[in-house]
C-alpha cells in the first residue's frame, strides 16, 4: 500500500512467499521487510539465501502465526503498517489426512493476524493494509465447459485445504465489514516453478522422471487446472498491494488450462530433452493411481479485473516457464536432495509406495 513501509510478510520462507520476498526486497530498498515464518517442513530459508545476505532492509522472523502474543509484539515492535499474508498449510493430500493441522494454522492462524493487526491499527487505520493471499480451490470444482471463476462465484469449497482457505478468507472480509479493517484478498491458480516443495505434482514429476521414478497419475489425469509461473504471481501481489482497492477481491491466473495428462507429457518431453534422453523416454513411467478422494474436476480462473482495473498480466508463456522451472530443478539437485530425505522419504512412502 502506498504509505505502508514496515511491512510482516508471513509465510515468506515458503514456495510462494520466497520470490515474494526477494521481489520486495530487490524493488523497495526502502522498506523494511519481515519475514514471519514458522519453518514446518514446508518453509525453508534455503529459498531465500540470495536475499538474506544482500538486503540489508531485509529481516527473518520464526514465528507461528498462532502465536497471538507474539504477532502483538511483531506489530508494535516494527511498527507493522502493511501485511502480505501466505503462512498457511498448503497441500491437499496432506489436508485430508491431518484436517485438524489445516484449521489450526489457516483458520485460527488467519484469525491471530487479524486480531494483532486490528489491536495494532485501531484507530489509525489510513495507509494500512491487510492483504491476504488465497486461492481458486475455494470456490470449489467447474462443471461446464468454458465457464471460469470469477470474483463473485459463490464459495463452495471440497477439500479441508479449500474449506479451510475458504474460512479464513470469511474471517478476512469480517474484519473488514466489522471492524473496518483495510483489507484485500486475491485468490489465484495453481502455482508452478523453482523452491517448489516436491510433493507438489510440476516438482514431484521432475525429480521422478530425473531419478526413473513412476509418475503416479490421479484417476485417468483429465482433471484440468489452471497453471501461472510463480514468479508472476508474486508480480500481481506487488501490483494488488500497492493498486488494489481496499475491501476488494482480485482472482489471478494465466488463461492456460491443462489437462493433468497433457501437463506430465510436455513435462516428459522438456525433461528427456533436457536431460539429453530420447523422446519420450520416461512415458513409460506413468502409473495411473487412484483418485484423490473429493478431486476436484477443473479449475479456470478468470483474471479480467486484475487485468482491466490493475493492467496486470502473466509475462511468461507456459511452454517458457515451465522449460525454466524443469532447467532450475536439473541444476538445483542439491536443494531438491536436501529436502527429499528423511521425513519427506517417509511421506513419500506413506502415501505413494505401496501404489
Ligand atoms: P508453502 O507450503 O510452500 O509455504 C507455506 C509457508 O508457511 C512455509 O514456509 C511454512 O513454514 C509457513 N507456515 C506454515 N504454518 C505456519 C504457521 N503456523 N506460522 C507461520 N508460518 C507458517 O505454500 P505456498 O505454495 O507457497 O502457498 C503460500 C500461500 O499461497 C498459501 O496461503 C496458499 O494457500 C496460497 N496459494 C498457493 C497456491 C499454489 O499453487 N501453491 C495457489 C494459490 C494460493
């Protein structure tokens, strides 16, 4: 926001909330930007060694946004005027085994960070900003072809991840209606390219097809979601918090649906190329798995308000980000080895070795 100069970005150790960071950081030297973060297995401030040791305005924070008192001091500590909020529990599957981690962190969580923020700006609230980061998944699964979410498509949300987003969005414009606090919410599309975690489907696929792995396929893969560069994400979230109207919903995506199945083959097609393994090597690695209980069926997100109101729009094409985000992953074998060991391994049993 435009007078907002002390700003708490939570989350920020995360796939998301890293190029955040570093697009903060590098574009306003004359903020002073905290990192809040609590460091679950999610966050990890390898995403953000580039920036630590370069940007002096630049500051970690651990910290569990469940933690009321200590989000109270954060905020009178630093003298917080701006908040760009993306800690949360991220991943579906894992919010069908664990529902309860999900309500704690995304809901509750959601709720301390408003309520710090509403205790910290009562009174003054010109020139600050609650910005909270959220997703499509809320508004549940598209039924006709060529309809899209927009802005006012009514929530109704599948699994815990999206009932839980969808929550703390609710508890975000009661803040704003109850207690006028400024806020804005964006809600975008699946997210792709580098610091990803690896139990996400782009990263997961490209560390299997690099070590041989079979690449376990939801149901017969014709789900369809709409996929944006993250890089581009965190470009709208800049324009969104410096531009966007107080009170106000902004969807973000790409225009660019893909059928799961037709992702993994230009997915395979990039790797082996990259890989300098001939064509359609690791096809024969796809293994057709059962489907995610509650799968939603196709997300598209109609970003024309960004767009027409902000002038926003994703600056890479498809083809070009993700042959990026596969070279970043091939070069970066280290930091996916780092976090692909011990717990993950166990996860990754868990849920795909007896598949
Ligand atoms: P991520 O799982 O990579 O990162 C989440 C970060 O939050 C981690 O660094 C983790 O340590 C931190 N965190 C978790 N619980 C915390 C707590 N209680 N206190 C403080 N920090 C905590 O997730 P991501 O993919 O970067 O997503 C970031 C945000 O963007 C989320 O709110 C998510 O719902 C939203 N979003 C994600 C996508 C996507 O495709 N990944 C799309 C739309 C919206």
């Amino acid at each position: 926001h435009k007078t907002a100069r002390n700003i708490l970005i939570t989350g920020g150790a995360g796939f998301i909330g890293s190029h955040v960071v570093r697009l903060f950081c590098e574009k306003y030297p004359d903020y002073r930007i905290y990192n809040l973060d609590k460091l679950t297995y999610a966050g990890n401030l390898e995403n953000l060694k580039d920036v630590s040791g370069k940007c002096p305005n630049y500051r970690f924070i651990k910290g569990d946004i469940c933690d009321l008192e200590h989000m109270r001091r954060i905020f009178a500590e630093h003298k917080i005027d701006g908040v760009i909020h993306l800690a949360a529990e991220s991943h579906v599957d894992r919010s069908i085994k664990d529902p309860f981690a999900f309500a704690q962190t995304n809901v509750l969580g959601t709720l301390s960070l408003l309520q710090a923020a509403k205790e910290a700006w009562d009174g003054a609230m010109g020139g600050k900003l609650f910005y909270h980061v959220s997703t499509d998944e809320v508004y549940g699964s598209l039924r006709d072809p060529g309809t899209f979410f927009v802005e006012t498509t009514p929530y109704d949300p599948q699994s815990p991840y999206s009932a839980s987003k969808a929550s703390s969005d609710h508890f975000v414009r009661a803040f704003g209606n109850t207690y006028g606090l400024p806020v804005v919410i964006s809600n975008c599309s699946n997210n792709y390219g580098p610091n990803q975690f690896p139990e996400k489907l782009i990263p997961l696929f490209i560390n299997n097809i690099r070590h041989n792995k079979p690449l376990p396929v939801y149901g017969t893969g014709e789900n369809v979601r709409d996929w944006l560069y993250v890089v581009d994400h965190a470009r709208a979230i800049d324009t969104i918090f410096h531009s966007g109207r107080v009170g106000e919903t902004y969807n973000i995506g790409g225009f660019n649906e893909w059928r799961n199945i037709d992702l993994i083959r230009v997915m395979i097609a990039t790797a082996d190329r990259l890989l300098g393994r001939p064509a359609g090597t690791s096809e024969k690695l796809i293994t057709y798995v059962a489907d995610r209980a509650g799968h939603d069926k196709r997300y598209a997100i109609d970003s024309a308000k960004l767009h027409e109101e902000l002038g926003w729009e994703p600056s890479l094409q498809f083809e070009e980000g993700i042959e990026k985000t596969i070279r970043w992953y091939l070069d970066n074998q280290e930091w996916l080895d780092n976090i692909t060991s011990g717990a993950y391994e166990r996860y990754y049993e868990e849920m795909y070795g007896d598949k």
